[in-house]
C-alpha cells in the first residue's frame, strides 16, 4: 500500500473532537426540543435524550483532554 503526501490523515484526537462536538450540538437540540414541545411525555423524552446526551459529552471531552495530555 502506497502512502501519498497529501493524504489526509484522520485522527484519535480529531475523532475524539468531532465526537465531543456532535454530542454538544445534540444536547443543544434535545433540550430545545423539549422546550418546544407540548406534549409533556414527548418533552420529558427529549429532556431525558439531553441529560443522557450530556453525560456523553462529559465522558468524550474527560478523554479527549486525558488523550491530548498523553500524545
């Protein structure tokens, strides 16, 4: 397998990033979902998608702070 110069090389860091992000951009909608909403058994679900969504994000951004202190 040839490996090119300009090839663009994905990371663990760059994933951990991307991933960190998405779950912040998701408890972001979660929770504005359930503001919006009217029917209390579709906000409380969307409620409990952002807290369980939060705490996604919470784990990603611990690792990706202990991976960038390690590489």
């Amino acid at each position: 397998m040839t490996t090119l110069d300009n090839e663009v090389k994905i990371t663990t860091y760059d994933r951990l990033l991307r991933a960190w992000e998405n779950s912040m951009e998701l408890v972001r909608d979660y929770e504005m979902y359930s503001k919006r909403i009217e029917d209390d058994q579709i906000k409380m679900v969307f409620k409990e998608f952002a807290e369980d969504e939060g705490m996604h994000a919470t784990k990603l951004r611990e690792m990706l702070l202990d991976y960038k202190q390690k590489h």
